[in-house]
C-alpha cells in the first residue's frame, strides 16, 4: 500500500462536512414535521401532542379544493411534459449530431435558466390578453405553463435512458423488416419507458410545488396548495400549514422513492 | 382515473365560469374570509362566492391589470384603493344599490383616500402602537418614546417590527415631521433617532404574539390584534396609541372594471354592511371593521377590547398612510437602509 488512490471519503474533515450539509438540508423539514403535531395554535411554542391540525386541515373545504387542483393540474402537465419531453429526446439523439443541436438544447431547457419570476410576469401579461379576448378562463392555463417549464425535468432523464441505449437493436428490428412504428413500439419505448416514467414523476413533483408562475397565471377559484399556504403569510400562521406541508411532503417523498427505484441500475 | 379527467375535460370547458348563474369571485388576502359569512350569504341569496387568496397588494394590483383575471372583488389596502382608482381599474359604487351603505360609521366615511366612500367599502382595519407589559415597564406607554427613546427597564427586553412604512412614519410623527416626508430636516432626525435607539432594542422581527406571551420580549411595535391575543395571555400587557402620531390601516371591497357579476358583487357588498354580518368577518379575522352597531354582535371580549375599539381620546392622533411620493419613498429606503446594518 504504497500509494493510495484519491477517493473524497478520505479528505480532511469529510464527516464534519457530510454532517453539517445533512443537518442544514434535514433538520429544518424535520422541525417542520413535529411542528404539525403541536397542540397549541404557535408555530414555535410547543404545546402538547395533538393531530388537530392535520384534521383541521382536512375539513377546510379550501384546502381539499386546492389539493384536488394542484393534482389535476400536476397529473396533466406530468403527461404532456413527458409525452413533449420524450418526442424532443428522440429527435436530438436518435440522428447524427446536427447542426444547430445546441441550440436546440438550450431551447429546451430554457425553464431552467430563465428566472421564474419572469416567465411568470411574461405568461400573465400573454395569458391575460388571450382571456380578454376569449373570456375563457379554464384551468388549461395553468396546465399549459406547468407543461411548459416541466418539460427541462422530463426530457433529462429520458435523453439520459437513450443516450445509454445503443442503436443495435433497433437497427435488428428494421432488417427484420418492422415498420418504423413498429420498431418504435416493440422495442424503442419498452425499453425507454422506465425514463419516461422517471421524468414524468419529476415533472409531476415539480408541478405540484410550483408558487412563483402559479401565483401569477391563476384565475378565479383556482388556488392550489402551494399558493393557498402563501396567502396564509399576511396573517398569523398556525400549525395547520405545517400539517400540509407534511402531507405534501409525504407525497413527494413517495415518488422521489418510486423514481430511485426506477432509475437505479439494474445490476 | 376516468372521472378525474371528465372533470378536467369539464373544468377545461367552462368558459363561462365567471358570468354563469349566481357565482362572485372575491379576489382577497388568504385566511381573512369567514367561511360562515360566506354559507350565510348563500342560504340567503343563492349566490357561491369563491375565494381566491392573495399576500401582497402588489401581486393583486399586478394581476388586476394584466387583465382578463376573472375577479369580480379586490380587497386592497387604503393607500392602494387611491391607486385602483386612479388607474381606473375599478368602478365607482353604485350608492343606490346599496342600503347599507350608510352604515359605514362617520370616521370611515370620510376617509381623505376615499371621500364619501364612492369608491370602496371597509373590509377590516387596526393600528400599529406599542404593546408594552406593564409589569415591567409602568411607566407613559401612548408615546413612541418607549422605543425611540427606550426606558432603562425595557433596554435591550423591546423589538421592532420590520415594517419599513409603519416604523419609519412612526418616526417621523415622533420628530414632528408629517408622513411621506421631504423635509431633510426631519429625516435627519428620524435617522439620528433611530440609529441612537437601535442598540437598546432587542430584535426587529415579526412574531410578537409569540415573544411577548411567553416573556421573550417586554415590549414590541405591534399591530392592534396581535397585541389583543398577547394579553388573553397575558393579561399585564397594555396596547399604547402613540399621541405624536400611529399609523392606521385599513382593507376595502371595490368592484372591478372588468367584474362579470356586478349584481351578485353589489348584493355580497350590501350583504357585509350590515353589523351583523360585519361582526362575522371581525370574528373571523380578530379586527374591527368600520360598520356601525356591529360591536353588538362581535365577540364580548373584542367589543370591549382596547386595542380593537380606539379610546376616544386617543382617536385623534391615528394617521393613515398616503400614497408617498418618489422622492419621500427614496428618503424612507435610505433611512431603512442604513437602519437595517
């Protein structure tokens, strides 16, 4: 053991640095969480074990709209940002390298690099015209942003599944005289699809937590959970956000498990 | 699976969702709406208003003149009624349509961002003065000297709220200036004054109700209502109105330009003046409201309450903040600025 390789694990003051990154990411979502069992109406007062929050939270009848909005219009932005997402990760990697192909990247993932805060003003002024115009306010605004800033997320892991699949047995299909549609079906999308399933979880997640364009795109009664909890800041908070928070948390953590799961290697 | 997507395919289609039958959609800060008042005006008149929440009147005012929003009903702040208007995003009210109007009390009637109340109704309204608990502190608690010039018993035990607006006018009507001042002369004072004062205040920090309840603090600028929740527990905290000058607030129902339901808008406006269904939105959101005869039906302990019904002799010094020029904006923001190192 002459030499040893370099390996981060065995750097000076490795554990003290895991530990501190570990406790700032965890410590405040687990206050967060036994927070939501307090018994008194105080965010940092503690007053007993109780889960009168969580059945509060339960019985707003604002709170369940909410929540039944922010799934709708996550389920449906996961579909048709995956469905965009793949169609655009099939037509940057299943060719020759082109030119212009890093523009197209960049196009792609503009929602990435733009901030936020101003796609949201830019899709509330566009928005806003076109309601004038049409008077037309249906949740297919907000399902549309969402779809939009969604598809970065899901066309990721998808490009990353085809980058990894080699054109060999698609190229076995064709000389066996499929049909291009039916190499696709038959042997391109079964083997992309746990891609496809990951990147449509991640757009589904990301679409559930989204404030920011929410906020701005909404019409009328179209409040969902993140920004119903925003509305709550100018008055006092009380643990029943904390109950919420908790809830949505449970369910993020769910699909972030569902989508290791998924895309962890197979051997 | 397939019923959630008739529902969207139906949520999809509904182009007429604002103008249909019997809806209002009430454009509102979160949490501020009595759901009871809301079953209330339903089993009365037929109509479903839905709630949509906002937390700032920029984002309200933003939305609203982007247009095609849907809302029928804002619910900004009094400096921000002067703005609705002035933009013409709102209508003037229809007076005759609504009874009850001249249940507004004499002192929100003629209100100088609003005059004769053409334009808006009252909603909700407090103060910004100093809870102090006395037990610490027995000293003159209706002066902004019990922060500005802290007493040795409440040194380092008093916080401020980070309210750059409330604090720095605060100030300023302590240093005998007027709100949304130009007057370099006074500013140097609020500067100097604040700057001295700072080192004997504990924080600047929201969560008074918390702080002062369990002791943290002895003393805080507070708002009217979280004052009231701090003496329920405990009962040696006073609320004091400034006599130099406090700050008063007020939120307001106007009517959009662009409103789809204007009857069912003026039937929910005629609706919340009357007392007893004011007392519900004061027993929801714990603050006044600014409708006559409504004391009767609040909750006993907010009709008597102190810091919820102003003491006659203190009703003079309340100010309400105007609309402040660039200028005066820019001299606050330096103040606050240099406050803040």
């Amino acid at each position: 053991m002459a030499e040893r390789s370099f390996h981060v694990a065995r750097l000076p003051g490795f554990a003290t640095t895991a530990i501190i990154v570990f406790l700032a990411l965890y410590l405040p979502i687990i206050t967060l969480v036994v927070y939501s069992f307090n018994a008194s109406t105080s965010l940092a007062v503690w007053g007993g074990f109780s889960l009168d929050w969580y059945a509060k939270a339960w019985a707003n009848t604002q709170v369940k709209d909410a929540t039944m909005r922010s799934l709708i219009i996550a389920s449906f932005a996961a579909l048709i940002s995956t469905t965009v997402a793949t169609m655009a990760a099939l037509g940057t990697t299943r060719r020759r390298a082109f030119k212009g192909q890093t523009a197209i990247y960049v196009m792609i993932n503009q929602p990435l690099m733009v901030p936020e805060i101003v796609t949201a003003v830019a899709l509330m002024i566009l928005f806003g015209l076109i309601k004038q115009a049409t008077g037309i306010h249906g949740l297919g605004y907000l399902i549309l942003a969402h779809s939009a800033f969604c598809i970065p997320f899901a066309y990721l892991p998808i490009r990353a599944r085809l980058e990894g699949m080699d054109l060999t047995l698609e190229t076995a299909a064709a000389d066996l005289y499929a049909t291009p549609w039916q190499t696709f079906r038959r042997v391109t999308l079964p083997l992309l699809a746990p891609g496809m399933i990951a990147g449509a979880m991640l757009a589904f997640v990301i679409s559930l937590d989204d404030v920011v364009i929410t906020e701005f795109v909404k019409s009328g009664g179209q409040d969902t959970l993140p920004t119903y909890m925003l509305g709550q800041l100018r008055r006092q908070l009380t643990p029943e956000i904390n109950a919420i928070s908790t809830m949505l948390l449970a369910v993020t953590v769910v699909l972030l498990t569902a989508f290791f799961l998924l895309t962890r290697k197979k051997d | 699976m397939n019923r959630l997507m008739t529902a969207t395919a139906l949520l999809l289609a509904t182009t007429g969702l604002a103008s249909a039958e019997g809806v209002l959609q009430l454009y509102n800060w979160g949490n501020y709406t009595s759901p009871e008042l809301l079953e209330k005006f339903k089993a009365e008149t037929g109509i479903t208003v839905t709630v949509t929440d906002y937390d700032s009147n920029d984002v309200a005012l933003a939305k609203i003149e982007a247009g095609g929003h849907g809302f029928d009903l804002v619910v900004p702040s009094a400096n921000y009624v002067q703005i609705f208007t002035e933009k013409g995003l709102t209508t003037p009210l229809d007076l005759a349509r609504l009874p009850n109007h001249a249940n507004i009390a004499p002192e929100w009637r003629g209100v100088e961002w609003d005059p004769g109340r053409a334009n808006s109704i009252p909603w909700q309204w407090g103060t910004v003065g100093v809870a102090v608990d006395t037990a610490i502190y027995g000293g003159d608690i209706n002066t902004s000297a019990v922060w500005l010039e802290v007493p040795d018993e409440l040194k380092g035990k008093i916080n401020v709220v980070p309210e750059m607006t409330d604090i720095v006018t605060l100030a300023t009507l302590y240093y005998g200036g007027q709100p949304c001042s130009e007057d370099l002369e006074v500013l140097k004072k609020v500067r100097d004054g604040l700057l001295a004062a700072k080192p004997n205040w504990i924080a600047m920090d929201y969560g008074a109700t918390e702080k002062m309840s369990n002791k943290d603090w002895a003393a805080s600028v507070n708002w009217n209502g979280s004052t009231m929740r701090i003496r329920q527990n405990l009962p040696t905290v006073a609320y004091g109105y400034p006599r130099e000058g406090y700050t008063l607030w007020m939120d307001s129902v106007m009517l959009l330009k662009d409103a789809q339901n204007v009857d069912e808008a003026y039937a929910f406006m005629d609706f919340i003046l009357k007392p007893e269904n004011a007392a519900m939105i004061s027993n929801f959101a714990r603050y006044a409201n600014g409708v006559s005869g409504s004391e009767a039906f609040m909750d006993p302990e907010m009709a008597t309450a102190p810091e919820v019904v102003i003491p006659e002799e203190h009703k003079a010094a309340g100010v309400f903040m105007p609309v402040c020029s660039e200028t005066s904006r820019e001299y606050m923001t330096a103040i606050w600025t240099e406050l803040q190192k």
